[in-house]
C-alpha cells in the first residue's frame, strides 16, 4: 500500500486528522534542509511535501518564492530533491513524502525518468501545480507505473463538474486551498472554508487536506473540523528568514508541536 493511503487509514482509524508540512528541499542548504524534514517528521508531521525549487512559480507567495530562490542559489534541483528523499528513508523515516513541483522541471527531467527516480528514493506522490488533468497523460501514465499518487488541487473556485474531472484521476488525498490567490499566512474567512470543504467532499471520496492561509494552531484547530488533514508551509518556510540555519531544525519542530496540538485539541 502506498504510504499515503497507509496513513491516512490509520489516522481514520484512530479519529485524527492529519498534519501535512511543506518545506522547500534545500533551503537554506541541503544538510539543514534534510535536519528539518527529520525534525517535523520526529514532531509529527503525518505527510511532508516537499518543494522542488523553481524559479518561476505561479502559485507560491512571496514566501515560498525567496525560499526557492534562495535553494537554487544553494545549488538545489530536483535531483538534489530527490536525493534529500532518498537519505531521509535512509535514516529509516516512514512518514509519507510529496514532491511538489511545475512542469517545467519535471518535463525536461523527463516524466518516466522523474518517476522511476522518485520512486526509487522513497516518495509516494507528486502534486504539479501547472498540469491540468486534461495536459496530465504523461505524468499518469509514469506515476502510475511507478505506484505514485497524483496529488491534485481543488479551489473555492472550482465548479462542481470540474471537481469531478480532477477527483477522476487523484490519489492519495485532495489538496484544498481555502481562499483565492497565493500560498501564504492569514486571510481565512472560517465560515466560507466550512462551506466550500462540504462541497469538496459530497463531490470527492478521497481524504482531503485544507490549505493556504494556516499561520499557526489556531487556525489548524479551526481548520481540522472541516476536513481530514491541515495543510502549512509559508509559516514552517518563513523560520528560515529569521532563525539561524543550526537553530532551524529545533524552530521547526516547534511549530509543528503547535500546530499538531492545535489540530488534536479540535477533535
């Protein structure tokens, strides 16, 4: 079973939600960047996803825009990506792995060599934020052959029949963003996101995660009641603009405590 789906069952089964963090692969370096996903996985983060550095993203805010470009200044690429996944299921870390990344990467990578690589390291699915499931074929095709999920995004803008095109052909779970625009902290109207979560899941059978906007346990603990997992990155990724790199991974595993203690106590 992919283990995606492993643990989003165990978490259904013990009446949790799940805790997804995003982190941006090789920010502010690679050896940091790897004591971080170990310090969110160790402070319980249920799935990580991790960013793929691109130099022109479409749907990262500003946040996750300097955290990417300060990765490619590193030296990171989806290689490098790849091999952070790799050494941490080396260091025997179980948690699921999400490559996030665009197209263009991938593409040039090649979608059957990007496949087979990831897999091979340890991820378990792949969220490209700029291939519409109609463009989507080639990337199926190689993930499926692979036994990777296709993560897919659903907005407050999606109608009802386009949900049902992009629930055909996810997996795992179904990222939800709460509000229109960028990723990025604040801006959540609760009542509209309770709304529109409904909506996602009469039309979508798998778990689905709600994200964009999430700054911190408050807002997880007033997201978590509306959906099966909370979704954080421009509030992890922000620490590195102010933390050192050797007080990184310790910052991060705190604000995964909080929001991980935001998300229980709402149960």
């Amino acid at each position: 079973m992919n283990r995606i789906d492993a643990k989003f069952s165990e978490l259904k089964a013990r009446g949790r939600k799940g805790l997804v963090i995003y982190l941006t692969a090789g920010d502010p370096d690679a050896e940091t960047s790897l004591a971080m996903m170990e310090a969110a996985a160790d402070a319980g983060a249920d799935v990580l996803e991790l960013g793929m550095p691109f130099s022109d993203p479409t749907a990262d805010g500003p946040v996750i825009q300097r955290a990417s470009q300060r990765a490619i200044k590193a030296g990171m690429n989806v290689r490098g990506a790849l091999e952070l996944v790799r050494r941490f299921r080396e260091r025997g870390h179980s948690v699921p792995i999400v490559l996030f990344g665009y197209a263009n990467p991938i593409h040039a990578f090649g979608y059957a060599d990007f496949a087979r690589d990831a897999a091979a390291a340890g991820a378990d699915g792949v969220l490209c934020v700029d291939i519409p499931p109609e463009e989507a074929g080639e990337l199926e095709a190689a993930t499926g052959k692979n036994g990777l999920h296709v993560i897919r995004l659903a907005a407050p803008t999606t109608s009802d029949a386009r949900l049902a095109k992009i629930a055909k052909g996810a997996g795992g779970f179904l990222y939800v963003i709460t509000r229109l625009g960028v990723t990025g902290a604040g801006g959540l109207d609760f009542s509209d996101v309770a709304v529109l979560a409904a909506r996602i899941r009469r039309g979508c059978s798998l778990p689905i995660c709600l994200g964009f906007g999430v700054s911190g346990g408050e807002d997880a603990a007033r997201l978590a009641p509306h959906g099966d997992g909370v979704v954080c990155g421009s509030a992890v990724v922000a620490l590195a603009e102010t933390v050192a790199p050797k007080e990184l991974p310790a910052a991060v595993a705190a604000k995964v405590t909080e929001l991980r203690a935001g998300i229980d106590g709402a149960r």
